[in-house]
C-alpha cells in the first residue's frame, strides 16, 4: 500500500480534473507468507502428523506446473522431522502399479523355474516323494495326523489318506498286507498292540496323556484307582456309593476292542478288562437286562465325549487334549483327578499313570523317494514336532534329535 499510495493518489487527483470516476483496477498485493503454528499437539513415538496445504495456481499456469517456491522446516520436534513428500510424488501410482506388476511376474517366473529344478521340499532337508500312501489305524489320532499332514499336501498334493480302522485293527492289516502294498501304508496305533509280526517298525510319534471324564451331573471330581476298578468290576454302580447325595446310576461309556486307547486304559489303570457290553443305548442294560453293570460302547474319541456330555451319570476316557477341548467348548463334563494326580504331561512323570506313546508302523524297508519315506522324515522335522507340541501332544524327539524321556525304553 505504500508503494502504490503515490500512484493510486495520482490517478485520483486526474481523475477529480476531468470529471470521470476513478477506473476499478485490480490492486496486486505483494504475497505475505507465514508458517503453519501447531500449538499443543503431542504425538507418541512412532506416531506422525500429516498437514496438507492446498495452493492454488493461477487459471493460465500449466498444468502440473507449481510456480510458487515453497519450502518445509520446523522446529521444536524433539527427535522428529519435517519430511517434504513432493520428491516421492514423482513415483506416480500408475508407474507404481506397473513397476509392481513387472516386479511380481519376474518373481513369480524365477519362482517356477526354481521349482521345476529341484523336487519341492516341505520343510528343511525334506522332499516330496512320489506315489500315495494310506494311514490306518487309531482314530483318536486320526484328527492330529489331519493336522500334520495338511501342511505336507499343500506342497506334495493330495497324496496322503487316512483310515479309521482303530489302533490294533491298523496294525493288523499293515502285518497282513501283501508285500507290494506296504511301501505305500503305515498304521498308527496308541501304545504297542503286542501283534507279533516279523518286519514290523514301531516309530515313536508323540507322549498322549488320557483323562476320565465324568458329566457333570455326576458330582465327582476326583477318584481313585480303585474307585475306579470298581466301578467297572460291578462293585460300584451307583454315584452315591462314592459320594453324598441323590441316587444316579453309573453309565460307563467304554471303547470297543480294537481301540488302542482301551488296551491303555486295562493295561495301565485297571489291570484287567472294561467288562460285559450291556448296553446299546447307554441308559440301561437293553443287551443284558440281569445286568448290574450298565456298560455302552462308541467307536470314537467325539462320541465319547458327546455321550458324556449328554448321558446322566455317564463316565468315560479319552485323551487330554480332547477332554480340555470339548470343556472349552462348553461341554457338559468334568476332568477327574486320579488319586493325587491331575492329569498332565508332567504329572505323567511322577505317577500319573494314565498315557501311552503314539507309533506310527510300516513293514520292510521304505523304499528311497517315496511319499511313505518322505512323510516318515517330515515326521522327524521341526515343523512336525512343533505342530504336535502346539495342539498338546509332546513330541518323541526333541530339538537334538534325542528322545523324550517319557519315550525312552
């Protein structure tokens, strides 16, 4: 204003002589520029603040064209920084995207060509082999070895099936099986099915640790080893007999005879049989009505534990990580305490004597480069063991190669 007052004064006073009106003309103020103050803003560590100022160019610029100098500093940041982000504006997005694409398919060609080079390897020092293989045998296993192999398979294909047919069942048909069908079986089994069968390797897999279960209308929470012989010897039939409170008769939902998990249960808790099979539908004796003892039997680990769950009075076993998973999910069951011993892996180390170790058979020599010996060695991996470890059942073989002391002997 200054600058122009002389001028603009002028143009007035000639204006007032001649009798015309000033003319209306733009007035160009020479441009103020001041900083952006930003007070009381705290920011964490890591954390950024943006500011976004929008210029705008006179109608005649050129496009793209920034004709103001403009410059970004700042003070008082304490270990920050004023980052001036039009240098990275020159990577356009659309030559960002094309750079991407250009990127990825190189990669993704290098990636082929390696893979066509070499065998596919599922983990460290393990390849793919060739052929398919069957895994018969334990079904309370079954679900685990889905686990395990459902990372195999995402590199060696759909090769690998599984076979419910109970843990000595399994072994039974590995040692009855033709010479040119073991290189492409195996059977897993809970604990060792004492079948006597030359060429028969037993593999450790795993420690599985077992729990009785009880629904929970039955009121007990603890028993001990005998309490619990005598509840399948007939001595004990009704949960009064064990406890105060109302009568509720014992239903004992047991395992059939080819279950691996049964033969651990007479072998290491009660010294001799489950019993009698007295019962189809679990709530009375309907296949032996003179019978004291009501006693069903159920094919899996899941309709244990769904029968557990729903049948009053009933009591019955599976392993642990089964039992803790179906009381996560709200099933209606407890897990017993053995005398002093809940079960667990370390409890298992000082008395608990409720578990068995997890083998995984084959007949003969496995023949190099087959899927049996491949799945076989991607057992052994870390992947493996880990796998096992996470979904709570402790692998033989430790990070050394070494055994698991609970698999020793």
């Amino acid at each position: 204003m200054r600058r122009s007052l002389g001028e603009r004064l002028g143009v007035l006073l000639k204006s007032l002589v001649a009798g015309r009106p000033e003319p209306e003309r733009a007035v160009t103020l020479a441009p103020q520029w001041h900083g952006v103050r930003l007070r009381n803003l705290a920011l964490q560590r890591r954390e950024a603040f943006k500011l976004v100022v929008v210029l705008r160019e006179p109608d005649d610029a050129l496009d793209g064209e920034v004709t103001k100098d403009i410059s970004c500093s700042g003070g008082h940041l304490s270990g920050g920084r004023v980052l001036d982000e039009r240098q990275q504006r020159k990577l356009t997005w659309p030559r960002a995207a094309v750079a991407m694409g250009l990127l990825l398919t190189g990669v993704l060609l290098t990636t082929m060509l390696v893979a066509f080079s070499r065998p596919q390897r599922v983990s460290e020092g393990v390849a793919c082999g060739t052929g398919s293989l069957t895994v018969v045998g334990s079904s309370a296993f079954m679900p685990v070895l889905a686990e395990l192999v459902e990372p195999y398979e995402q590199v060696c294909g759909d090769v690998i099936t599984p076979e419910k047919t109970g843990s000595i069942g399994g072994v039974r048909r590995l040692a009855g099986a033709d010479s040119g069908e073991t290189g492409g079986l195996a059977a897993l089994s809970d604990g060792e099915p004492r079948i006597a069968e030359d060429g028969l390797v037993a593999q450790p897999l795993a420690v599985i640790v077992y729990a009785v279960v009880v629904g929970d209308g039955a009121g007990i929470d603890s028993l001990t080893p005998d309490e619990l012989r005598g509840i399948y010897s007939g001595k004990y039939t009704d949960w009064n007999q064990l406890r105060r409170g109302p009568s509720l008769p014992i239903r004992i939902i047991g395992r059939g005879q080819e279950s691996g998990s049964r033969l651990t249960f007479e072998s290491t808790v009660l010294r001799g049989t489950e019993g009698e099979l007295t019962s189809d539908s679990c709530e009375r004796a309907d296949r032996s009505p003179a019978a004291d003892v009501i006693r069903c039997e159920r094919g899996s680990e899941t309709d244990v534990l769904a029968e557990v769950s729903t049948t009053r009075g009933a009591i019955g076993y599976v392993d642990l990580p089964s039992a803790v998973a179906a009381r996560t999910e709200g099933d209606a069951l407890t897990i017993v305490r053995l005398g002093e011993h809940f079960p667990s892996i370390d409890t298992a180390r000082h008395g608990y004597p409720f578990w068995t170790i997890e083998y995984l058979y084959t007949r003969g020599e496995r023949e190099e480069g087959s899927t049996l010996a491949s799945f076989v060695e991607y057992l052994r991996s870390g992947t493996a063991r880990a796998a096992l470890a996470e979904m709570g059942y402790p692998p033989c073989l430790d990070g050394d190669a070494g055994l698991h002391e609970l698999c020793r002997g």
